[in-house]
C-alpha cells in the first residue's frame, strides 16, 4: 500500500470509531487528543504522506485496533510504526 492508500484507510477507521481527523498547520507532527470531549487525531497538513501515515498509524493504535478489521498490510504499517516509536 502506498502512503495515500494508508491514510484513506485509516481515515475510515477513524470514522468507523467515532474520531474526528483535522488537517491543520502549525508547529507539530500531530497525535491523538481530546478537546472538550470531542476525539480528535490533529495531523500537520504540511507534513509529507508518509508522516502523515505514519502519525496517523500511532493515533489509531493508541485509541485501540483490536476490535476492527483491518487489512494486512495495514495492520503491519501501523505495528510497524509502534516499533519504530519504541526504539
């Protein structure tokens, strides 16, 4: 899966799961947050799609894939990505 194809996806998980995903700029990659009870994955747009990917792939797995479905390759991107955080 390309780096477009992994953000579609896991904008849908996202949705799937009741999380809002923001496109913003500023000074930050983005992650996971809550902002007056409303849950939010914020992403810098400016970010390239492979960062993007790779914020939102934390995002997702900190909010818990365990009860999705998910393809594969997806599914390795994203435990790929938590064990590149822990080295």
């Amino acid at each position: 899966m390309n780096p477009e194809q992994i953000i579609a996806e896991l904008e849908d998980l996202a949705k799937k799961s009741g999380i809002t995903i923001r496109f913003d700029k500023g000074d930050f990659d983005g992650g996971y947050c809550v902002l007056k009870k409303e849950k939010l994955i914020l992403v810098n747009k400016r970010l390239v799609p492979q960062k993007k990917a790779a914020v939102m792939a934390l995002a997702v797995a900190e909010i818990g894939i365990d009860e999705f479905y998910l393809k594969p390759a997806l599914r390795e991107f994203i435990e790929d990505e938590i064990a590149r955080r822990r080295t």
